[in-house]
C-alpha cells in the first residue's frame, strides 16, 4: 500500500472523493517505481480496468450473461489492444467511491468508469485526454412539473445524487436552497426517486439516459448545466502508460472506431446525440 507522510493515499483519496471536496491537502506516492503499471502489462499481456457494473450504456452488468458491456467497456478493450495486441482486459467492478483508492492501493491499473477530470482530482491521478464529453443534468418522474435546474432552487426541494460523484457538490452551486441527498450507488438512488424520497436525481447526462432507456417512469429535463469531460485515471507514478491511453484514443479517433462505438451505444438513445459527446 502507497504511504504519503504516514497516510495512506487510500484514506486521503476518500475523502477527497466521497462528496466530492476535501480540506485535506493531498499529494501523489513518490516511493513507488516509475512505469511499474506499464512494465507489467507489458510483461504479463494483461491489463486490470476500474469499470462501472450499474451504468447503463457506459458500464452494466448483463444479468443474463453476467458480463459487463457498455461505451467504456468497450473503450477499455480497444485500448488494452492497443497499448499491447497480446493483452487481455480484465474488468473489475467498482464504485464512483471506491475507483481511486483502488487504483492508488493497485487493485487496478487503469479507471475507465464516468470519471469526470478535475482540478482536485488531478491532484491526485492523472488522466488522459479526453474521451468523452458529458455533462450533468437532472432526472424526474414522469409526473413532476420540473423543468429545469432553477426549478430546483427552492427550500423543501429534494436533491439525489451519488456518493464519490462531483455532481454532489456542482448541484449545490446552481440550486444551494434545495437539499442534497448522497446515496450509495445509482440503483438506490433511481429507486428512491421512483418512491418519491427525492425530487430530481442528478448526474451526468449520459447516466441518466441509461437510466430512462428502459424506464418509463421517469424523464430527462433541462438540458446540461455543466461540463463533465470523463478521462482514463491512470496512477501518477506511470506516466509511459497514460502517454500509450493517449495514443490509443488518437488513433482510434483518427480511423474512425472511436465514432463507431459512440454510434452503437448512443445514437437510438431518445433525446441524446451521439456526436455532441465526441466533439
């Protein structure tokens, strides 16, 4: 486990990213060997992704099948191929709170999981370029009079978000009169609002359209009102490996199979256009 001044960067990373801010100052391991990640991958042919298993069109466990599928499932095999043809994916599951203690602790190489890139998470990983563009927005049963953000900003108003997202934090900043809720994980989150213990749920637009694909109880309004640009986390200490993410997502979207994907997962989604998250 890395150490940073007697810490451990798992318990700095949670607190850093469950609600989304910290007071703490934090700072990447440095006793760890540069490349390690990356020399390993290479030597063993195997490459261990931090992905989403309750995110449908981006990262969903298939509960006939058992196996994950979505955008960043397949974004994370296409890069895997890249950065080495004779390299397996493997796919761990976790959670928006559990990602970077994970990866700092390396149970995992790499985060491809919704993962917005941020000032106070930069502090701590290091992500690629940007390889998808999101941004939050609001979900409400199908009966509210909801319409937007600022319909939000009121007191008694009831805000769902999850724990470890920033959505938690940005809500607060356009509806501050409203009261948010941090649940643990989307599931519980929908069903809350389903049963009325919240007014909206909020997130990134393209969880949420995940979310009402299949569901018919509840909407999408508002439009975005923020930008969310998710990025792969990548442990400080291995910087050969976020430089070959990098190259991979280029090329991928120089030769066109990065579209290709975009189209599979988003272009039936009622009400999402696929080309707005790739530009």
């Amino acid at each position: 486990m890395k150490k940073v001044a007697g810490l451990t960067l798992s318990v700095l990373a949670t607190g850093l990213f469950v609600g989304g801010v910290s007071t703490t100052p934090v700072q990447a391991a440095t006793d760890a060997p540069k490349n390690e990640t990356y020399d390993r991958i290479k030597k063993t042919h195997k490459m261990n992704w931090g992905v989403k298993g309750d995110t449908k069109l981006m990262g969903l466990t298939d509960i006939k099948t058992g196996k994950l599928e979505g955008f960043d499932i397949d974004m994370a095999k296409a890069i895997t191929k890249r950065i080495d043809p004779k390299a397996k994916p493997e796919l761990t599951q976790i959670t928006s709170g559990t990602r970077v203690p994970m990866l700092l602790n390396g149970n995992i190489d790499a985060i491809i999981a919704t993962m917005t890139i941020t000032p106070e998470r930069e502090k701590v990983v290091d992500f690629s370029e940007p390889y998808f563009n999101a941004g939050q927005a609001l979900m409400v049963k199908k009966s509210s009079d909801v319409k937007s953000i600022k319909d939000m900003n009121h007191k008694g108003a009831r805000i769902l978000g999850v724990q470890g997202s920033n959505s938690i934090e940005n809500v607060k900043k356009f509806a501050p009169k409203a009261k948010v809720v941090a649940l643990p994980d989307y599931a519980t989150a929908l069903t809350a609002l389903e049963s009325g213990q919240g007014d909206a749920l909020t997130t990134d637009n393209s969880i949420l359209y995940g979310m009402a694909v299949d569901n018919h109880n509840v909407k999408v309004v508002g439009g975005t009102f923020t930008t969310e640009p998710y990025g792969v986390a990548v442990d400080k200490n291995d910087p050969k490996l976020t430089k070959a993410i990098n190259k991979a997502i280029d090329e991928m979207k120089a030769d066109g199979s990065y579209d290709k994907l975009a189209k599979k997962w988003f272009s039936n989604v009622p009400g999402m256009h696929w080309k707005e998250v790739t530009e």
